[in-house]
C-alpha cells in the first residue's frame, strides 16, 4: 500500500506541471526602423490604450509584427511551460487570468502579453490509477528479483565446479536439452 501512495504521489507531483495557458500578444519587432527604447515605449503607449478601455485584438491586428498572430488578434493559442523563450514565458507565468503585461524584451523583439486562460488538467484518482501502478509495482519488484537471482547465479556458477551446487542454493532444477 505504501509503494502505490508513493507511486500515485509522483504521478500527482507530474500532473501539477501539466497547466496550460492561452495568450495573446503584440510583438513589436526592433530593427533598422526602430530600436528597442523605441518599441518599448510604443508597447508601454498600447498598454495604457488597452487598460483604458481599447481591443487589445484590434490593436495587435494594426500594430503587432508576428505574422503568425496578428490576424488573429495577437491570439497564441494554448502552451504549457517550455514553449515559448524564458523571458516570455517568465512574464506569461507571473500573469493572473486577463491580465496585462508590461512591456517584455526578447530576441524577436518587445512584447505585450495578455493571459487569456489558464487550463488545469486534474490528476486522475488514486483508485482509478491502482490497478496500473500496482501492476508497474509488481513488475518492477519481479525484475529486481530476477536481476539479484541472475547475479546471484552467476556468482555461484562462476565459483563452484558445476551447476549442481548454485542450482541447489537457488532451488532451481537442472534441465538438460537435446542437440537442436
């Protein structure tokens, strides 16, 4: 019983990391026609737009630079932890639902996010999983079992003068089979 809670614990600790988020954002991207003290004043400028009442999507359509979203209202879809470069997913993590970043600085340029959503997945039952984590237990306590065995007669036919003694200690049957 005490392998299955430890075993339904790691499963529940993997479950926890399982969040999704669903995003929008404005990409403002720097280069030869803006730098980058520029791109974040014009994201600080279409934040205060976006909290004094103007569409965030409607904004991100006219000035976002991420062909990929734009159309879409800055609309990123659903990801979870690793998809996006850390100082994006750093900001998009620290947001509360329909939340507003402040200007975030990448690779690709300087960012505004908005946290759409957030999904969690529950861990499924304790008794619901039994039954797998039981038989994954058991298998895995056969195959130590065997592993010790197996270096145990290797040990001992490696040391006596035939298989009589290690099968003897091991409480195995001596078989013999016909030329093939």
């Amino acid at each position: 019983e005490e392998a299955v809670e430890e075993a339904y614990a790691a499963e529940v600790a993997a479950f926890e990391g399982q969040e999704q988020r669903r995003s929008s954002h404005i990409l403002l991207a720097v280069d030869d026609d803006r730098d980058e003290a520029t791109a974040v004043a014009l994201a600080a400028e279409l934040r205060e737009r976006v909290l004094a009442g103007e569409d965030f999507a409607a904004l991100a359509e006219e000035y976002s630079d991420d062909p990929g979203s734009a159309s879409r209202g800055g609309d990123l879809g659903f990801a979870v932890r690793g998809t996006f470069v850390p100082p994006f997913e750093q900001a998009l993590f620290a947001l509360e639902e329909g939340a507003l970043s402040e200007p975030v600085v990448s690779q690709f340029g300087v960012h505004l996010i908005r946290l759409e959503e957030i999904s969690r997945t529950d861990p499924p039952s304790l008794a619901r999983l039994r039954p797998s984590l039981e038989q994954r237990i058991r298998e895995r306590r056969a195959r130590e079992r065997f592993d010790a065995l197996r270096a145990e007669l290797e040990t001992l036919a490696y040391e006596a003068p035939d298989l009589a003694e290690p099968a003897q200690a091991l409480g195995l049957e001596i078989m013999t089979a016909g030329p093939f």
